[in-house]
C-alpha cells in the first residue's frame, strides 16, 4: 500500500512515517516546513533505513499537488498538514481558514482527479467545544461554541469530509480526534519540536527544562478539577501512531469517527511533577490567570476505537516523560 503523508515532517507526521516504514507500507511525504524542519527525513532514514520521497510543496499550490499526485498512485492519504497554533488562529483567522480548509480542499480534490479513495484525517478534541463535558464520546455534538479559528477549521473540515463523502460513495474516510498528544520516539532522533514559540503544555515545559524560557506559567489553579489546574488526556505519540495504523486495518466506504485518548486525566501541576520526578530536576513556575479559551477538564472516551479498531494507549504520562528527555538529549 503506498501512502502519503501530508504534513509528514512535522510530530506527528514523522512519528506515523517511521511506524509505517518499518511495517513494510511504502510511504511519501508532503509538507511546506512551515512547521517542521527537512532534517527530519535524516532522522526517519536514521531510525528505518528508509529516505521517504518528499515533496516540499504547500497545499495551497494546487498545481504542485496535483503534479504529486499525477505522479504518485497512492491508495491512502494521511492528512496531518495543517496550522495548529491556537493562540494565532484568533489573531489571523483568514490565514487559518485559508490554509486549512482550502488546503484540505485542493487535496480531496486531487484525489478525486487521481482515483484515491481513502482519507484518514487529523482532527482534535477541540471539535466538542464547550458544552459543559468533561468525557467525551464520538456521538456527543461537535462544532458547539468551539472559541477559537484553528479548531472552528478541524470542525468544518469534518464536515467536509462527511458530505463529500456522502456525495462519492466509496470515499473511505476515518476521522481521528486526538486529545492530547506528548512524548517522543524511544530513538531519541524524533520529538515534538516547533518552529518559534510553542503553544502546548510539553514543548514549554521542555524549553523551561532547557533554560530557554525562564518558568512554566500556569494558567489558572482555580478550575474545578484535582488541583485547581487544567487537566488534559495525554496520548502517547507513539499510541497515536499505533490508532492511525489500526484505522487503516479497518477502513471502507463512509466515514468512521474515533477518539484517540488514554481515558485517563492529568493536571498541569501532575504533569509538572511527572517531569520532574522522570529528569530529577526542578521544574520553576508560577500561577497565573486562565489563558482565554480555555477549558477546565478534556478528557476523551476511547471506548469507541478499543472495540472497533481493537486499539487501546499502552503507554503512561511517565513513559512519554522519559522519551521527551531522549530527545532532549538526543537533539
Ligand atoms: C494543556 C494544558 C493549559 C501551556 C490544544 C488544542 C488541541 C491540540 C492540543 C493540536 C491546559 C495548560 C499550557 C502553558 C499551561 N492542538 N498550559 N501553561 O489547550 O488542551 O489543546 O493543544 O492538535 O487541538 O486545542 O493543549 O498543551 O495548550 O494545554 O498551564 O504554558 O496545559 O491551560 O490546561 P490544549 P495545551
């Protein structure tokens, strides 16, 4: 089966290529390094021996896409290529919606031009909004007072996916919603390591570990939660992957929907002593007021991908510590 990756240098995208290498599945890469790095494609030569074919191409160029696909014959497409950075999705959500839902667009309409079928894409929690729930199941209702642009984007696109789907009935579509997504490869050669300022919990955490950023600004310790701290479902990236490679066993015609989560919460402070128990080193920070936007608990119900894709995370909060710590000093 050949794949493509879109977004495929970036942390998950990578992560899912080595996995997917090393499974015998022949896989390319598509992404614009606006979040990601080329020296990515030696890490995932590093670690599997294999140097996947990339295109450095934006999907906002519909010709270079379509020259991709003219010359690809992929039978899957793995969409991870998006802007994720939340904070600045409120300030520029033209670019947001640009990107990605008219990236998404060019893309599903080359593989209508190219006869490709099937489509697994990277959606996110942020789809449930606010609706007052903590645990959340793949029946609950979407696109409900969701606060800000990049996730206001994953939730259109899914709608996307449904009527286009519907309207080409033997589109496979499987739409996966990752909570939230830390760790690292147990090489130590891949992590999650973005371009410019970090938004997520982990990257700061570790750029705090690194000196780089003074403390850990904690954003409000007055929710209703274990500690007054937020509290998030932290998937393992690698169990992430093993979801994605689960999906693709079980694909067909229609549109499949899953949460990629543990089932388990864990606080800002929890997270804090997790790290600081797995590196021995003290983590400086400080409370301070909610970040806009902000949710108290977000917690997935994984039941849904345990029974149909026989997939469950494997993997603790400790196991993703010590591989961010691989990397660290891998890199
Ligand atoms: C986690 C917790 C913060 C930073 C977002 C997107 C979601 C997905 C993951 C892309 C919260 C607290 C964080 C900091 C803090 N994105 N925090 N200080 O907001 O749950 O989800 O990122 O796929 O779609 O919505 O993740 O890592 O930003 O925050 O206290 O410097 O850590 O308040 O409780 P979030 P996050």
């Amino acid at each position: 089966m050949k794949i493509l990756l879109t977004g495929g240098t970036g942390y998950i995208g990578s992560h899912a290529a080595v996995r997917l290498i090393e499974l015998g599945y022949e896989v390319e890469i598509l992404d614009n390094l606006n979040n990601s790095k080329i020296e990515v494609l030696d890490k995932i030569e590093k670690i599997t021996g294999v140097r996947p074919t990339f295109h450095q191409v934006d999907l906002m160029d519909y010709k270079a896409t379509q020259r991709v696909f003219s010359e690809g014959g992929f039978d899957l497409v793995i969409h991870f290529a998006g802007l994720k950075a939340v904070g600045e999705s409120v300030e520029k959500p033209l670019l947001y919606y640009e990107n990605n839902i008219g990236g998404t667009i060019n893309l599903l309409k080359c593989m209508r031009e190219f006869g490709v079928k099937k489509i697994i894409f990277s959606s996110s929690a942020t789809v449930y909004g606010d609706t007052g729930e903590t645990e959340f199941t793949e029946e609950m209702p979407t696109g409900v007072k969701i606060v800000n642009p990049y996730g206001k984007t994953k939730f259109m696109i899914e709608e996307i996916l449904r009527d286009v789907a519907t309207a080409d009935g033997d589109l496979e579509v499987v739409i996966l919603r990752y909570f939230n997504p830390i760790g690292a490869h147990e090489s130590g050669l891949l992590g999650e390591d973005p371009n410019g300022i970090p938004n997520n919990l982990m990257p700061i955490v570790m750029r705090v570990s690194t000196g780089e950023i003074e403390e850990l600004k904690i954003y409000g310790n007055d929710y209703d939660t274990v500690d007054g701290t937020g509290v998030r479902d932290y998937i393992h990236v690698m169990d992430l992957v093993d979801g994605h490679i689960a999906a693709i066993k079980k694909m067909q015609p229609g549109v499949a929907i899953y949460n990629l989560g543990t089932g388990r919460g864990t606080s800002v402070l929890e997270m804090v002593a997790a790290f600081e128990k797995v590196s021995g080193q003290k983590l400086p920070y400080k409370i301070v007021e909610r970040r806009e936007g902000d949710l108290g608990e977000v917690i997935a119900n994984p039941d849904k991908a345990e029974r149909e894709l026989d997939w469950e995370a494997k993997r603790t909060v400790e196991d993703a510590m010590r591989d961010v710590l691989g990397y660290l000093k891998g890199n």
